[in-house]
C-alpha cells in the first residue's frame, strides 16, 4: 500500500517575519491562499488516503501544523525529539511504515513547496509510485527546468527506461550540487537534467536496506526505535536513540550512493519558495502595472516591483523605492533589498545572537 | 514689554506616519529630546516671560499641544478657528498683544524649528528686540546659509544700519524665492543673503498699521475681533470675522510691501526640519559607521546611510538598502527613498482622497 511521509521540520528562517520558531515555512499562506502544509495535504487526495498520511516535524510544531490542517481529517502526526537532518527523519517515517505495512511504498515529499496542477501533480506521482512498487528502485522526481537556476540542485538523468501516464521514466547518471550560472545554462540546453524536486518514492523495506548498508549506525538506531513503537518505552527510546545521531542527508547518505535510482520527469509547475523574492515572482500575476505585489492596506507612489505584505489594520506606505520587499508583522517588520532576500536568515541568526528570542 | 507669539498651526504632514492632523510636527520630538514645542518655550526662557508668550493654532491641535508643554508652567494659547495663513494669525496675536499692552513689541517665531545653541540665540533675539522696541522697523532675522540651500527663500541684505550684541544688522534689500542651484551658490559666493528664518519682531501698533495699509479688509476684521475680546462674544465673532478671510502669508501681504525692514544677522545654527531627509541630515552625529541612524529596535545588515524609527517593541530589520528612511507607529509604517522625502506629503494627500481617516 501507498504512505505519504510530509517532511514539515523546518523553520524557514528566511521568511522572516513572518516566519518565527513556532509559526515555521510550512505553516504560513505562502503561494496559495492555505496554509503550504494543508495545500500539501489537499494535493494528496485521491492519491494517498489521509489515515495514511503522516506529517514528521519537531515537537514545537505539532500544535501549529495541526492548527493549520483544520478543517480536514487530521493526519497522523510524529514529532522528532530533535534535527538530525532528513536521512534520520525518513527512516523514521520508514520504520512506522514497516510497523504497520511490512511492503509498504512510502512517497516522501517537503511541505513547503508550491506546485501545480494538482491534476497533473497526481498522475506524475502515481506513475513514480508505480515504478516503486514493482522494483526496488529509488524513484526521484526530477522538475524540467523552465530556466537556469543557480539555486537549486541537479539530476543528470540516464537512459530513459519506461513511460507511465505520459510521464517518462530514466536512469540517473548522478546528482548535481548548485551550479554556477554558466553551468545552469548548460544544463537547461542539454536538456539531461532535472531539478531535484526533493520528492522521493520507494518501499519502506528498499529505503531501510539502503540505510543499513550506507548508514550501519543510524539503521541500528532505526531498528532499536522500531521495536519500541507502540509500546511504553517508545518516546523514551526515541530519544535516546536520535540524540546521538550525526546530522545528515538523505541525499549525502543514500541518494549519491545508491545504484539503483530512477527519475520521473515532472513537467507540473514546481518551486521551492526559497524566499520573499521567491514570493514576488510566484505572485507576480497579481502585479499591477509597476510590478508591484501587494497585500493589506497600502500605498505605493513611483514604486516598482516590490512586494509589500501587511495586513488591512497596518497602513503601510513606501514611496520612490523599486526591488523593495516589505513584509510588516504585528511585532516586527522587514524591509530588504530583493537581491538580499537570502540574508534574511542571516539577520534571524543576528537576532538569535543578541536573544532576541520574543522576535524568532 | 516684549511678548512672544509661537505659531504652531501646521500640520507637517512631511512626517508622516508620526505627525497626524492630532499629533501635528510641533509636538513631535524631532531633532531634540523634547517635542518642537516645548523646545521653542524653552529656548526663550530668560528672554520672553511665559506669561506672556501665547501659542497661536488651531482648535484640533490645542489638546496635543497642550500635552507636549507639560511639564512646565503653561502658556497662553489662542485657537483659530480656520487656518487662513500667516498674515492672519500674526495680525491675531498683534491684537491681542496691543489689548493688553499697546506698546508691546511681539517676537513672532514658528514651533517647528531645531535652532542652536540656545544661549547665542537669544543674544540675536534681543538684538531684533532692540531694533524694533526703538523704531517703527519690521526687524526679520536672516540666517548666514551654511550651503546654497534650495529650499529656503532668502533675504537680500542692504547696507549695514547697526551692530547689537555682536549681531550685524542691515537695511533690506528685498525678498527672494527659493532659489535654483546656481542661483543659490551666487548667493552663497556674494555673502549679501540670508535665509529667511521665518522668526519676525515688530510692535505690535507698527505690524497693525503695516496690515490696515496692505490688507485693509484683514485689518477691519482684526477690529472687530479686537473689539470683543474679553467679552461674551469673543469666540462668536472671531468665528464670524475668520471664516471668510483671504488666505495669505505675511511675507506676501506685508514684507514684499513695507518700506522699514530690518535684518538681524543670525549666525546660530538653524534648520526648519522640512522632511524625514532633513532629520537624517540634522541626526547625522548619531549615525553608526556606515551613516545609519537608528533609535527603537533594529537590526542593519549591510545598510548604508539610512533612517530608522522605531520604538523598543517593535523591531525592523533592514537589508541591502542604502538611503532609506523607514519610520514605524503603531498603526502606519514608511518606507521611502531619502530622495522622496517630500513626497510623503503626496502620500498623505492620497490618503486623504481615500478617505483612510484613521491614519490621518
């Protein structure tokens, strides 16, 4: 049977303000008009059955991420004790599938992404899901790229090897980190690559061997966690099990070393909203004639493609400013160049220094 | 006897989101530690007794202005019932200056002015004070310009007629506008203008004659409101008399007219504060290392040359911006180009057609 695993532990330190140790990425209206987890949640319908479907996060975010899936069939839920990276979190969610579904295949995907269509979405992960289940196969879903992009990783694909539901299937020749811009170009021309989506299918058994044989010590870990589920030892185990565990991921453990890989070219609308630039141009169809993006009450005079989101109580007004983001919070308010929205992290990481901690 | 007659009926809508049509420029504390208001009362303490030093505005700002004087003994205040301009308002004051004392001389000064240092001041204070306490004179005080400023008008300075408190005093050639860049630098280079401070001193009789002279309908008003001071229908004609006046400014009904003028040499340190870009100019001792400006709770992460105010609550977080103002309240937050500083004005007149009154 099929099990969704929906990685949600992150904080998303770059969408700051917004986004705070208790109100993570996966939680916020990003994209969409709900909140990413609950529209990550909805793309599974009729794909995965909700009983089915289990949210992995930390214990901070369980109340949140439960708040922000009402009103629907709450899924399951595990909170991780601690970060250990996504090698850890998905033999987590493997040895719960096991427990309760030895062949389970188990597709593993982030919560805070924004794709569509949800139609197309479906088909191309059921043709991965298919794949999975009758091979031992580690199937990724590699996003055709509409353009260079320097931020995201890559999937240099083989030979192709199957097509299901109009969704051709390869070999995968290897992973690609971050290329330079130059590199990107070259990729994007050679159409051999992918981006790597982060969206993973295989049987929970095909996963779990990988990691015992890549990982000896985090599969020991798994397998003493497996058999404290269910029974009155298992919080306690689980954490004395994944407090000594080395950070690492799922790519850098398994992925890059595996031999048996397979991608599915996913041709629906991908991005990882990686930040509040990230945000403009996903929301760039609801641009005026400036360019500009705004939500809640505001005023803009000789102002250009700049996003500005406040709420209707707070006024906020900017004049004579262009590739501006404003994001106005009840506590707190960002204002960054749009070529900086990667450092926003780099100042919740300040506000962490000075503890600042009512502000993260 | 000398009285003092402040003028604090702008509403200063340059320092929007802080100023509003109820928390006028005047009662702001910019540019000291202390709101403009009481800034200017206290300046001239030693030099105009409080009790007779009135604040001339209008009835909305009596309240907040009231507010901002405190702690202190209180001044007069007289309340217009319409703004109708300068003229008006000091032809106002002179009449009541001349029911309570008919040779008094009246040193009329605006609120909303950051002047230095105090003690300097009021030597050329007494200097105008004498001048015009022993002539018939309209004594106006003209500021040295430190740079050829193109937002102030300026004073054309005739020959030398005296020498008060080591303060030069000249025959008035005539007023200008404010001048283009090259025409600012001639004046700079010539030495023979001044800025025109607004800060005036007459008597009370010689500023009333000026404007029976020049504005005879004006003057034939201010008698009718004369005639009912101090008794039941006070408030009643002033209403009546006010309501249909011209509007118009003093240095247009009366300077560019009168033949005896008079100007102090002021070699204080003066600045009328105009926009949020003037505060940055006027803050610019506070300034870190990299130009900022910052009071509240803040956090610059590579920003150049920027204003930022807040208060210990709400934090702003900046990123890759150079000269930018950002100014946060409560309910309203700016963020604008130092360039565009004059536009906040237009900002708020847009506001005023949306009819966003609460942020007025």
């Amino acid at each position: 049977m099929i099990h969704a695993t929906i990685m949600a532990g992150g904080t998303g330190k770059r969408f700051w303000p917004q986004s705070r140790t208790k109100r993570p990425k996966q939680v916020l209206s990003i994209g969409g008009p709900r909140p990413m987890i609950a529209e990550t949640l909805l793309r599974l319908e009729g794909l995965v059955p909700v009983e089915r479907t289990t949210i992995i996060t930390n214990a901070e975010q369980v109340a949140p991420i439960m708040d922000a899936v009402r009103p629907g069939a709450p899924p399951n839920i595990i909170a991780e004790p601690f970060g250990r990276d996504t090698a850890a979190c998905i033999g987590l969610a493997a040895v719960h599938v096991r427990h309760v579904d030895p062949d389970g295949v188990m597709l593993v995907l982030p919560a805070d992404q924004v794709i569509g269509p949800p139609e197309r979405y479906r088909e191309v992960m059921a043709a991965g899901i298919q794949i999975a289940s009758q091979s031992d196969a580690l199937v990724t879903f590699g996003i055709k790229p509409p353009y260079p992009a320097t931020g995201y990783g890559y999937v240099h694909r083989g030979e192709p090897v199957a097509e299901v539901n109009g969704a051709p299937v390869f070999d995968v020749h290897g992973f690609r980190e971050k290329p330079s811009r130059e590199v990107a170009e070259e990729y994007l021309e050679s159409g051999d690559y992918y981006w790597n989506s982060g969206i993973f299918c295989w049987k929970a058994s095909t996963i779990l061997h990988c990691l015992e044989r890549f990982t000896p010590e985090l599969y020991a870990a798994l397998l003493r966690i497996e058999g404290a589920i269910g029974t009155p030892t298992e919080d306690t185990v689980l954490r004395e099990q994944y407090e000594p565990l080395e950070r690492i991921s799922i790519d850098y453990a398994v992925m890059e070393k595996a031999e048996t890989i397979r991608v599915v070219e996913a041709d629906f609308h991908w991005s990882d909203v990686g930040s509040w630039a990230s945000v403009a141009r996903l929301r760039a169809d609801e641009a005026d004639g400036q360019g500009n993006v705004a939500t809640g009450l505001s005023e803009l005079i000789d102002v250009e493609d700049t996003l500005v989101l406040t709420d209707d109580d707070h006024l906020v007004g900017v004049i004579g400013l262009r590739d501006v983001i404003v994001v106005h919070t009840d506590d707190a308010t960002l204002v960054c160049s749009r070529d900086s929205a990667e450092h926003v992290k780099q100042l919740v990481d300040a506000l962490e220094k000075k503890k600042l901690d009512a502000y993260l």
